[in-house]
C-alpha cells in the first residue's frame, strides 16, 4: 500500500538581497526537515546566484 503525502508541503524560496525579485516553489518534507530552508538559487534580476530563504 502506497504512503499517504500528508507529510510534504509546498514552500516559496524568496531571495535575501533583493526580496520581491526572485521565487521559487518547491516541496519540504516537514517531518523530517524541521526549519526553514536554505538555498543558492540564480537570481535573474541581479545576473548571481545569490541565498533564496523559505518565506513564512
């Protein structure tokens, strides 16, 4: 029997130095994953790869 996906949330990665600019969706297993998520992402605003934080 498959598991049930209760435990996956979608969450939006916002950029830090200029927020508003870039996002990204993505999933988090909020079970085992407990904080908030972290990423180097690219930021076309900006032309770098610049710490994407999941946003509240």
């Amino acid at each position: 029997m498959a598991k049930a996906k209760g435990n996956v949330v979608q969450v939006i990665l916002e950029c830090t130095e200029a927020p508003g600019t870039s996002r990204y969706h993505t999933k988090k297993n909020v079970r085992t994953s407990t904080g908030r998520l972290e990423r180097r992402k690219y930021n076309s605003k900006l032309r770098k790869v610049t710490l994407h934080r999941e946003k509240k």
